[in-house]
C-alpha cells in the first residue's frame, strides 16, 4: 500500500493539471474506457482523473480493463475512487471486448514495455499491441466516440542520425524485424499503422500518443529499466549500478507533465495526428546516476558503481532519443518539473524521507 506521501503528491499534481487552461467541461458526462488499467502512466492518469472530477464536478466516469482485479485492487485501494467513478472489469483485450458501448473515449495503454520480457515473452509482448488494438478498434465501432488515443513510443522513429535530433512525429530510420530486442518498437509501429487504417476506412478518430521515458510516484521498483534501478537502490540506500558505460542520452520526464500534455492533445490535438509527449533536456545514463548520487540525494553518500557483468535484459540500443515536442507546446503544453524536482517527488513516494 502507497503511503500518505503518495497520496499527498498526486494531489498536488492533479491540482497543478487541472488548473492549465483546458476546456475540462468537455469531459462532462462522459465515459472513458482505459487499457492497462494496472499500469504505471494508466493508473496515475486515472487517479489524476479521479481527483479532476471531483474538483469540477464533471460527473465523469471511468471503467479501466486489468488481467489481474485482485492487483488493481491493491493500485486502487482507496474506497473513495470507487463512489460511482471507477469500475474495474477483468478481461483480456485479446478477445473480443464484451463490454456495452458506451464510451465516449478510449485510451489503449496496455501494453509490456519492460525489456525484461523482450528475450523470454516476445508473443506476450507483441499481442497487446497489435491483436490487442485490432479487438479495441473493432469495439470502438459500436460507440459513438470523440476520440480512440493510442499510447505508442518514441521509439518508433526506430535508428535515426542522431544529428538530426530532435525529430518531429515524422522522421523515421530502420528497425531490423528479425531481432526480438525489436518485439516491442516493431509491434508499435504496427498498432500505429491499424489505427490509421480505422481512421481511413471506418472513421475512428484516432490520435497517436508517443512518450518516451516518463517516471513518478508508482514506477515499479523492479521494472528491470536503469532509472527504475536507481530508484530501487536509492529507496535501499544501496550504491547505484550501472551495467554498461552509461553514454547512452536519454530524455525523462515527469509524470504529471506528461498527463498534462495528454490532456492538451485529447481535448485540443487534431484527430489522425501524431504526437510526441517527453522532455527535450537531455541526459545520459551516467549523468543521472550521477546527478542523483551527487546532488538530488547528496546526503544519502551514495556512489555509482560499474558493473562489468553485461545486463541480461535485451534492449533496442539507441544512442539518442531526443524527439521535438513542438507539435504538442503549439497547444499550449509546457512542462512544469525540472529533473530534480520530479526525481525527488518520485523518491518521497516510496516512503522515504529525503531529510
């Protein structure tokens, strides 16, 4: 169970949301279906939700779709989010949905994006993303729908010069499809590409949502990625390990900033658009840990150690992956917490006190 500072951090943040300069009365009445429910971006941006219609009074309600009820039970284990706002339903979106058509949005998130499934589950990890839109984007037929948000990734712009960063939403490079590190981004690209065939033949009003790496209160401390690593030996007081040279330049961002940049494109983006949702700034693998170990957490004397043992887990090895976000700061969205402030927010999450 999350504990009192949890609670008190996603409040802080749906109120930092729900005060952007959105027209959230367009959500009045209505009825959101979300994927993945159990996830860390889905169940932080139903919680947001939670709180955003309590303020407003927008009488919205949410059903989200799990695998496991028992393990959202434990997500969302505050009675208050069931009061005739959350409904959980236990069904697999490999099949055919069997839920009324009711609802006026869909967000598809469910999906596995950890690489530590990539090498031993690559079917699991494929299906969610392809079979799994193919079900949803036939339901989403039956209803009479504002819009059907896709959650892709970054990742699909798949190895491009990195002197060309930041890319907009339409600069791609090659992925090889016989490489099952590539499981994950290839199956994106083809969720990607069913949705705008919905869009063409049958209407659906699709957006596609790219993230890339976004983090906060509720990140799985096991989730095998290297700034969860750090999250997991920072919350032990353990020195933190990196498992290669660490160059590798990557772009976080926090999770309240990246719900509120959903929401500019939900409720003001263009339907059959494309846009990237992350942090511009960038860092490299060994200048988080070090940041974190040097400054954010300074008091806690941790160092960062190198690990020669090559990590087990497969990954696509990008480089780089700073994309533009111009499309999305033209609606209006900006980001609000710096590296340090989100990293902090993250940690006091765990139960842990920083002084």
């Amino acid at each position: 169970m999350k504990n009192d500072n949890f609670y008190r951090i996603i409040k802080e943040d749906a109120s930092i949301i729900m005060n952007e300069a959105l027209n959230w009365k367009l959500l009045k009445n209505k009825k959101i279906l979300i994927t993945g429910g159990n996830g860390f971006i889905a169940s932080y941006f139903i919680k947001i939700l939670f709180f955003i219609n309590q303020k407003k009074k927008l009488n919205l309600k949410v059903d989200c779709i799990v695998r496991k009820k028992k393990e959202a039970l434990k997500i969302f284990n505050k009675k208050d989010y069931f009061d005739n706002f959350l409904s959980i339903k236990e069904c697999s979106i490999l099949q055919k949905i069997a839920l009324q058509p009711k609802y006026n949005y869909i967000f598809h998130t469910a999906s596995i994006a950890t690489p530590k499934f990539f090498a031993s589950n690559p079917i699991e990890v494929l299906l969610p993303n392809t079979l799994g839109t193919i079900r949803l984007l036939e339901f989403s037929e039956l209803n009479k729908l504002d819009k059907f948000i896709f959650f892709s990734t970054t990742g699909v712009n798949g190895h491009v010069d990195d002197k060309l960063r930041p890319i907009s939403e339409n600069v791609y490079g090659p992925l090889d499809p016989t490489k099952i590190e590539n499981c994950y981004l290839e199956s994106k690209r083809m969720g990607e590409n069913l949705c705008f065939a919905w869009f063409a033949q049958r209407k659906i009003p699709i957006q596609i949502i790219r993230p890339a790496i976004t983090y906060g209160p509720g990140v799985k401390l096991d989730d095998g990625r290297s700034y969860a690593d750090f999250f997991n030996s920072i919350v032990n007081n353990k020195n933190l390990i990196l498992h290669s040279s660490g160059v590798a330049i990557r772009n976080f961002c926090y999770i309240a900033d990246f719900i509120t940049g959903l929401a500019h494109v939900f409720l003001k983006g263009k339907i059959g658009q494309v846009y990237n949702l992350s942090e511009e700034n960038e860092y490299s693998i060994k200048a988080l840990a070090k940041l974190l170990t040097n400054k954010v957490f300074k008091e806690k004397k941790l160092k960062v150690v190198y690990n020669k043992k090559k990590n087990k887990f497969l990954r696509v090895n990008f480089n780089r992956t700073t994309v533009s976000t111009k499309k999305a700061r033209a609606l209006g969205w900006k980001t609000r917490f710096d590296i340090d402030a989100g990293m902090r927010r993250t940690i006091s999450s765990y139960n842990i006190d920083k002084n």
